[in-house]
C-alpha cells in the first residue's frame, strides 16, 4: 500500500464514521460513543497526516503510534456500538473491519520501523 493510499483511507474512515454517528440516537448513552468516536476517529488520519511531515524518524513514528492508538479506541467504541445494535447494520460492520485493517496496517508500519 503507497503512503497515499492510507492518508486517503484514514481520512474517509474518519468520514464515514462521523456521517454514521448523524444516524445514532439521541440518547444520554449514545452522546458519550458519538462524542468519543468522533473523536478517536477524526484523529486516526489527522494523526498519520501529521506523520508525513514528521522532522525526524522519531517524530514520523511517535505520530504513527498515536495513530494506532486512536484506530484502537474508535474499533473499541465501534464494536460497542455493535453490541448494543440488536441488529448492527451493514455499515456499522464494515466500519469495525476498517478499523481493524487499520490497526493492523499502523502496526505493521510501527513494526518495520523498529527494525
């Protein structure tokens, strides 16, 4: 996978997952997933865009970690939202997919770096 190719996938996932939270109910239980999701989320492309103009090795890995953290949160708060669906759409599903591709793809990355 080119570099591109993964800014481009982080920041849709962003995308879809906010798009998706719209849909939530409005409900005292639901605002905290939407507020924490939104945020992990977002944070997964903002994160890995601010890798590519890391000033060092260090700088480009440390945002590439934080990146996987926060890829590692929103696939927690997606699969509780998948929990709590009585029937989790098809959306939902593919979403919780992505964030464990990406996981994996950031660690991989964290992985070769440490070689």
């Amino acid at each position: 996978m080119r570099e591109n190719d993964l800014l481009e996938r982080t920041f849709k996932f962003g995308v879809k997952c906010l798009k998706m939270l719209k849909a939530l109910p409005h409900t005292s239980e639901y605002q905290i997933i939407k507020y924490q999701l939104g945020k992990s989320a977002t944070s997964v492309g903002a994160n890995y865009e601010e890798a590519q103009a890391g000033s060092s090795k260090a700088d480009f890995k440390n945002k590439v970690r934080i990146a996987l953290k926060e890829a590692r949160e929103s696939n927690y708060w997606l699969r509780i939202l998948s929990e709590l669906q009585d029937n989790p759409f098809e959306e939902l599903e593919t979403l919780v997919q992505e964030s464990k591709e990406l996981k994996n793809i950031l660690a991989s990355i964290i992985n070769k770096l440490n070689q």
